[in-house]
C-alpha cells in the first residue's frame, strides 16, 4: 500500500497506475475525485493517455506537422521589406579629384612663391633666418688618416648606401689625397 500523499508527484504516480489498472479501491475514488477537481491532472492524464497510444502504435494519431505550420505560415501577415537606399557613388571619385587638385595647388604655391632678396624663396628665407640649434666643427683629415680609412672601409658598416654608392665614396675619398 501506497502512502496517502498529496503530492503532485504522487498524483502522477496513481494517474499512470490507474492507466494500468494498479491502483487499489481506495486509492482509485481519491485519484478519481483529485483529477475531477484539478485542470492540471485532467492535462496530465491526456498526456499520459497519449503516450501510451503513440507506444500501442495506434492509428489516428498522425500529425502532419508540416502542412499544421504551412496553413500558420498563411496565416502570418506579408511583411514587405522596403526597397534597399541607392547608394550615391558620385563622393568617392570627386573627394579623390579634390586631393589631387589640392595637392597640385601646393606645389605650384610652393615653386611660384615671391622670392626674397637673398635669392631664394620667402618660405625658405624665413628658415633660413632661424638660428641653428646644432654647430657642426670641421675636423682635420690628415693624407694617413684619409689612407687608413680608405684601406678599412670595407669593414666598416654600410647603412643605407647600397650598390655602386660605396665605390664613388672611396673613389672621392681616395682622390682627395692626391
């Protein structure tokens, strides 16, 4: 004998013994009265009545789940997507027409400027005028320091000079000391 709970649970329990014919006398007159009493029971026992036809494999029972979700889908309102912006494509090739024109513009400013009374343009004589942060001193180069340097040039690194570079500065190196 089944303790007397009422327990959902329980309820369960007794709804799938009453499918099979287990349940007691007692027990079955409060089943009974719990599943007249409850929507939620009522829901249980057709499920449970289902289950057990879809596992007899009883006929009747077929969804046809695709023409259920067809005659939905025509049921849905059309919704109609509005037509994509047109996309002007005019700005890119005039803003890149703009940049040309603007960079001819400066070069011809900078190769026609007024010219200062030293010769050279307006812009460049105003930089000239600045003072040098930086006095470079000239260093004696005697004909054996000049020969020494020619003779280990080719250990000595290279930097940015590449090809034919290093020879004309040993050339002119070497025919300073003549």
């Amino acid at each position: 004998m089944r303790p007397r709970t009422r327990d959902g649970d329980d309820m369960k329990t007794r709804i799938s013994a009453l499918m099979d014919g287990e349940l007691e006398d007692h027990e079955l007159a409060e089943t009974l009265r719990a599943l007249r009493h409850s929507p939620e029971l009522r829901s249980e026992w057709c499920d449970c009545q289902l289950l057990g036809a879809a596992l007899r494999g009883e006929r009747g029972l077929d969804i046809d789940v695709a023409a259920r979700v067809m005659s939905a889908l025509d049921l849905e309102p059309t919704v109609m997507a509005p037509a994509p912006r047109r996309v002007r494509e005019w700005p890119r090739p005039a803003l890149a027409l703009a940049a040309s024109a603007a960079g001819v513009a400066l070069v011809v400013w900078l190769a026609l400027a007024p010219v200062a009374d030293g010769g050279t343009p307006a812009v460049a004589s105003g930089l000239a005028s600045a003072k040098p942060a930086l006095v470079v001193a000239q260093a004696q180069v005697t004909p054996r320091l000049q020969e020494y340097l020619v003779a280990h040039q080719a250990y000595a690194p290279g930097g940015a000079m590449v090809g034919g570079a290093r020879n004309i500065r040993t050339v002119a190196a070497s025919g300073e000391g003549r």
